[in-house]
C-alpha cells in the first residue's frame, strides 16, 4: 500500500505534464489539435478585418482594449501651464503687496485700538486688505492648481473667476440703470469725509487729492465746508469760515512755499471776490466731467480687463482638459 502511494505521488506530475502542450511537448500533433488552431486563427484574422473595417472606429474590440495609444503633453500645453503659472504667481505677489500695504495702514493708524474699533468699517485701508486678501487667495489657487495639475483648485479658480466676471458685468449694469442714486451715495460720502477731515489722515489724504486735481472745493461749492467742525462759522479757531488749502487757486507764495492759510475766511466772501482766491466749483460737477472727458479710455481699459479674466477662463479650462486626458490614458 505505502509502495502504491509513492508511485502516485511520483507519476502525478508526469501525469500533468503530459497532458499539457507547451514548448517541450512531442511534435506529434494531437487529436483535434489542428481543427483548433485554425478556428483560433480564423477568430484573429476576422477580428483584424473587422477592425481595418471600422477604420479604427470599433475601439471596444479586444484588440483595441489590449492596446491604446500613449497621449503626451504637447508643447503649447506646457506653454499654457507655465503661462497660467506666471500670471497668477505675479498677481499672487500683487495681492499680498496690497493686503501689506493696508495691515500697515491700519496699525500704523492703531485702528484696532479698543476706542477705534467701533469705525474700523469706514476705514479706507479696510478696502485695501479686503482686495489684497482676495487677489491673494484666488491667484494663489491658479498658480498652485497649475504647477501641481491640480483639477480641483484649477476647478475652483476658474469658478472663482467666473463668479468674479459675472459680479463685474451686473455691477456695470447696475451701475449705468442707477446712476442718479450713485450720484447721492457718492455726495453723502464726500459730505462724511469732509467732516471727518481732521480725524482721518486717509479720508484727509483722499479729499486733498480730489480737490487739488480736479480743481475743486466741497461737493457741491465751497460752503460745504461749513458741516466740518473746525471749518465752520461758529468754530472759535482760526479756521472758522474758512476752506482748507487745497481748495486754493494759488496755495504757493512765490512758488515756493505752502500757505496752509490761504483759505481761510473764504466763505465770508461772496463769489466775485472768492473766485480769484478758491475755487467755486463742487468736486462732484468735477467728477462727472472728468469721467465724460475720459468715458472713451474708461470703456478700453474695462473691456481689457474683462477680456483678460475671459482668456484665463479659457486657458483654464482648455489646460483642466489636458489634465484629464493626459491621467486617462496613463
């Protein structure tokens, strides 16, 4: 009995390898052997011609499944990564230029103190770190998502930006169908700013400058300056009923030397007499003409930007879709 099993524990991989055919098997063809290979054969040939057929339509085949073709990045699709890449990256350096540039107004001006932080929301450098944060985040999405080939931050910054010309073409519709109410907003908030004007070094920085390039004094005419505290008739300083000045035709003695007191009595005069020492003019007559005056260049550089928010939806997009095709077919 113990003689039998190792007999068959000895014959069973001859046993095997016998009726297996492979390249050590005898040339001596098998029963059916023949009729088999030339079915195979006759399968493949069919398959073949079906496919040549097709003219390389019939991708689902199991000749097509067993082989696809290799996709590499072409070279306008690493030029569209790369410039992607750049673009946001100097915008990215802009923004956190900006956010800089007000973080420093606001502690420079200690608008977080516990008696300021009540009219941090009227703080003009509140704007700048509102935009320079946004910019920042946004181009910092694009820049990454490109150089990474990230789809879901490339997905997300091509949202953003769509969300961003959206926002811009309603504001600007918005802008042209209300533009008698845009005219009261922008008054009221001059009228604040020039009673805040000894308060607010920005808000002073900002009007002197409206003032002095427009040529102008107040909103409407100079005796807007009477909401102003220190400016005004009943005030007990030396600038009662006066103007500041900036509002002044000449405020260089000689050429050379400021007069900061120029203005002052100024509205104590009437409009003959004052002409040849202020100007008479409200700063929002002035804005509205330096606006019809530059409408033309305004419109330019409006479809610019547009335009270029349009171009970095499409190379986006247009990248986005290389991405997908290029981890398809890897």
């Amino acid at each position: 009995m113990r003689r039998y099993l190792v007999i068959k524990r000895i014959l069973l991989p001859w046993s095997r390898r016998d009726n297996t055919q492979n390249e050590s098997s005898p040339l001596i063809p098998k029963a059916g052997s023949a009729k088999e290979d030339a079915e195979e054969l006759g399968n493949v040939t069919t398959e073949f011609h079906q496919s040549g057929t097709n003219n390389g339509q019939d991708h689902d085949s199991p000749v097509f499944t067993r082989i696809q073709p290799y996709y590499s990045y072409s070279l306008m699709d690493y030029f569209l990564k790369y410039f992607l890449f750049l673009c946001n990256l100097v915008f990215t350096v802009l923004g956190l230029v900006v956010l800089g540039l007000g973080m420093w107004g606001l502690i420079s001006k200690e608008s977080f103190a516990q008696e300021k932080i009540g009219s941090i929301g009227t703080d003009p450098m509140l704007v700048l770190v509102t935009l320079g944060f946004m910019l920042t985040m946004l181009c910092l999405s694009g820049c990454v998502g490109a150089l990474r080939e990230n789809c879901c931050l490339l997905k997300l910054f091509s949202a953003a930006v769509l969300v961003l010309i959206t926002a811009q073409v309603l504001a600007a519709i918005i802008a042209y169908s209300l533009q008698d109410q845009i005219g009261g907003y922008l008054r009221s908030g001059m009228l604040t700013a020039m009673a805040r004007y000894q308060d607010d070094l920005d808000l002073r920085f900002i009007t002197d400058e409206v003032q002095s390039n427009l040529q102008c004094c107040g909103a409407d005419n100079y005796r807007d300056w009477e909401v102003n505290i220190y400016y005004n008739c009943s005030a007990p300083g030396v600038l009662a009923c006066g103007v500041p000045a900036t509002c002044c035709v000449d405020p260089l003695e000689n050429g050379t030397v400021w007069n900061s007191q120029c203005g002052v009595g100024a509205q104590l005069l009437d409009e003959f007499t004052a002409q040849s020492v202020i100007f008479l003019g409200g700063c929002l007559g002035g804005i509205s003409r330096w606006i019809e005056r530059h409408e033309g260049l305004i419109g330019t550089v409006s479809i610019i930007v547009l335009g270029v928010q349009i171009l970095t939806l499409f190379i986006t997009t247009r990248l986005l879709e290389r991405i997908q095709w290029h981890k398809y077919y890897i």
